[in-house]
C-alpha cells in the first residue's frame, strides 16, 4: 500500500497531495474551469510561455492562504 493510503478497519482511505501555488483558467473567463496542479507538479517557465502563445491559456501564480 502507498504511504498515501491509510487503511483502517476494512476502509481505504486516500490523502490528496496538497494543491500548488499556480493556477490556470482554461475556458469561461472568470467562472469557467480552474486547473491547479499538485505541488512540484507546475509547468516551467518556458512551458507556461508556450501555452499561452499556442493556446491563449494564462497561467497565474494565487497562494493560497
């Protein structure tokens, strides 16, 4: 078993990653679909360059308090 998966008594039990600093908004403007990556897992610097120059997607950073 992962050391992110407890079991206890019969049940699995699963623990998220915690989520990243980046954010980007795919479709809908302000109210559409948020991706947030887990933690370690962000683009680069050259990787979020390229999604917004190909696709328009903007990447941002938003700590979460």
């Amino acid at each position: 078993m992962s050391e992110r998966a407890v079991s206890f008594a019969g049940h699995i039990f699963l623990a998220n990653p915690p989520p990243s600093d980046w954010e980007c908004r795919l479709i809908g403007g302000p109210h559409g679909v948020v991706f947030r990556p887990a933690k370690g897992c962000e683009p680069n610097a050259f990787h979020r360059l390229m999604q917004r120059l190909a696709f328009g997607i903007k990447w941002r950073r938003n700590p979460i308090s």
